[in-house]
C-alpha cells in the first residue's frame, strides 16, 4: 500500500486532536473529491513497518485523541492488509485511543464483508465509521466531520452490536 500523508495534528477528521493517515488507492472516484490525487494506487510512498511506527509514537501523546483513517479508500482490497494490521497495533498498544475511517463503502457492505478479505475483520476493529461516497450535489460546508448530507457517522461497536446501523448521535448537527 501507498500512503498520500500522515499528519501527526489533524483537528478535521474527527473530535479533537488526531493523527491522520491517508491512504493511496479509491475506486469510488468521487465528482468534486477533496483528494483525486489519492485515487491512484502509486500515488505517494510505501508504507511499511518505519511508517506505522511513527503513526504509534505520534498517538502515544496525551493530547491526542486518536487516529483517523482516510484517504484515498482505507476499505480498498488492496489497502486493508496494511490498514488491519496498523489498526490492530493501535488497539494492542493504545486501546484508550478512537480510530475513526472514512470509507465511500457503505456499513452495510463492510458488514457483509462483501469488500476484499477483511472489511468485516478491520470494521470490528472501529470505534466510528464515515460511511458513503462524497456527493457533490450533496455538499454541506455546515456538516460536522463529513461533506455531504448523504453520508453517515455511524458508531460501529452499536452497530455491530444491533445488526443494524447506529448514528453516533454525539456528531450530529
């Protein structure tokens, strides 16, 4: 997997203070995208073991809130060995911090795990996932965390719990 940035200060993409990491790959291709350049798969520079070690020294901060995962498509394929297995060091580490993933795949088909190998395995492992591709006909600058009003911040351990789809109703607007 490529990555396009990580930024070890993010206040954007998600509460409080977080590390962010954008991956390289979307097939969504999404009119009006925030990042086309992530939807190249070469797009940036490989990430590997050097890479998720710094992702782990800058959250293992006081002030920072937690990791957010975005891109590019975190859920892409070919993205989810490297995005599963950050993810699970985050939780063995640092379980007190919030992985947040923004992913034009819907809950629904994550949950199905109808997407790559271990979409259902990587979603288990969310505390809240942005789900649905960026609608530029839907575009709200007003909306909290998300750019258009079609997609969703869902509380996934609620979720998962349910078998159905949960909004973490603390991030409405």
């Amino acid at each position: 997997m490529n990555y396009a940035d990580i930024k070890k200060v993010d206040v954007a993409n998600g509460p409080g203070v977080r590390v962010s990491l954008f991956v390289s790959g979307c097939s969504h291709r999404c009119e009006g995208c925030f990042n086309p350049e992530t939807w190249s798969f070469d797009f940036g520079t490989p990430f590997g073991e050097a890479e998720m070690e710094k992702i782990l020294s800058f959250l293992n901060k006081d002030h920072i809130r937690g990791l957010s995962l975005l891109g590019g498509e975190p859920f892409e394929p070919e993205n989810q060995t490297a995005v599963l297995e950050l993810v699970k060091r985050v939780r063995e580490r640092l379980p007190h911090k919030t992985i947040w993933c923004y992913s034009g795949y819907l809950f629904e088909e994550l949950f199905a795990g109808s997407v790559g190998d271990h979409s259902r395995e990587l979603l288990e492992l969310l505390d809240v996932l942005v789900d649905g591709p960026f609608v530029l006909a839907q575009k709200d600058l007003g909306l909290r965390f998300r750019g258009s009003s079609n997609q969703r911040i869902i509380d996934v351990p609620a979720s998962l719990a349910a078998g159905v789809v949960r909004l973490a109703e603390e991030y409405r607007n």
